[in-house]
C-alpha cells in the first residue's frame, strides 16, 4: 500500500472517529474542517481541493431575491432550529 493511499485511509478513519449521525450543521462542517486540514498538512492537495468544495456546498446560503412562503424574507437555516 502507498504512503498517500494509507494517508486517505487515516484520513477517512479519523472521520469516523464519532460513528452515528452529526446532531447538526455545525458538527458536520466542523469534521470537514477538521479533515481538511489534515488534508493540507499531509500535502494532498487533490482531496483537499475536494474537501473545499463540499465545505462550500454544505455552508448555508442567503439568497435575498428570495421570499419565504409567508412573504418575509427568506433566513438561512441551519438544521438546529427543530
């Protein structure tokens, strides 16, 4: 086995570290933030590029050309408010 493909495998296990379902939006973007920075540190660029992505993808966005049914505007959500 490679020393890059075990590193991915450290990396994927230590994002197990906590197994079961995140509790909230923050729990899930504080383990990306975690693995990517491990990601940087250990030089692999391609997955911390990718982590990045899914950082951006996961964040929650505010769209203010956008109405709430109740025609407020619309608020990010975050997952903790039920």
């Amino acid at each position: 086995m490679s020393r890059r493909h075990s590193d991915l495998s450290s990396l994927v296990s230590s994002g197990r570290a906590e197994k079961g379902v995140p509790k909230s939006r923050a729990e899930v973007l504080a383990a990306l933030l975690r693995k990517r920075a491990v990601a940087w540190q250990s030089g692999l660029s391609d997955l911390e590029a990718r982590l990045r992505n899914q950082i951006s993808w996961s964040l929650p966005i505010e769209r203010p050309d956008e109405t709430a049914p109740d025609g407020e505007s619309a608020q990010p959500t975050t997952g903790d408010d039920a």
